[in-house]
C-alpha cells in the first residue's frame, strides 16, 4: 500500500502522540511505501525552527 503522509501524521509518529495504533502499524509496515511532500518538509523545517531548531 502507497501512504502519503500530511504534516500532522508524521510529527503525529515522530513525537509519539495523537496517532492510532492502526496507523503507526502501517507506516511502520516494510511492506508499505511511505511518502511526503516537499511542502511537508517545508513546514517541518518552519515547526523546528519555531521551537530553536534541533
């Protein structure tokens, strides 16, 4: 299965919070192909940076 990830769901599944157990299986899943947008990688760029970077 192909899953596009919004920004919500991967910092959702990067910080441990608000995503159901159904969901973190299947991205964790090998036999699932895991994507984002650049626009999400933007927007992850501008939260980090928000908060004092890394």
């Amino acid at each position: 299965m192909r899953l596009l990830l919004d920004t919500h769901v991967l910092l959702w599944c990067l910080m441990d919070s608000d995503l159901s157990r159904p969901a973190r299986d299947a991205i964790a899943d090998p036999a699932n192909e895991v994507a984002v947008t650049t626009y999400l990688l933007w927007r992850l760029d501008v939260f980090v940076a928000d908060r004092g970077g890394v």
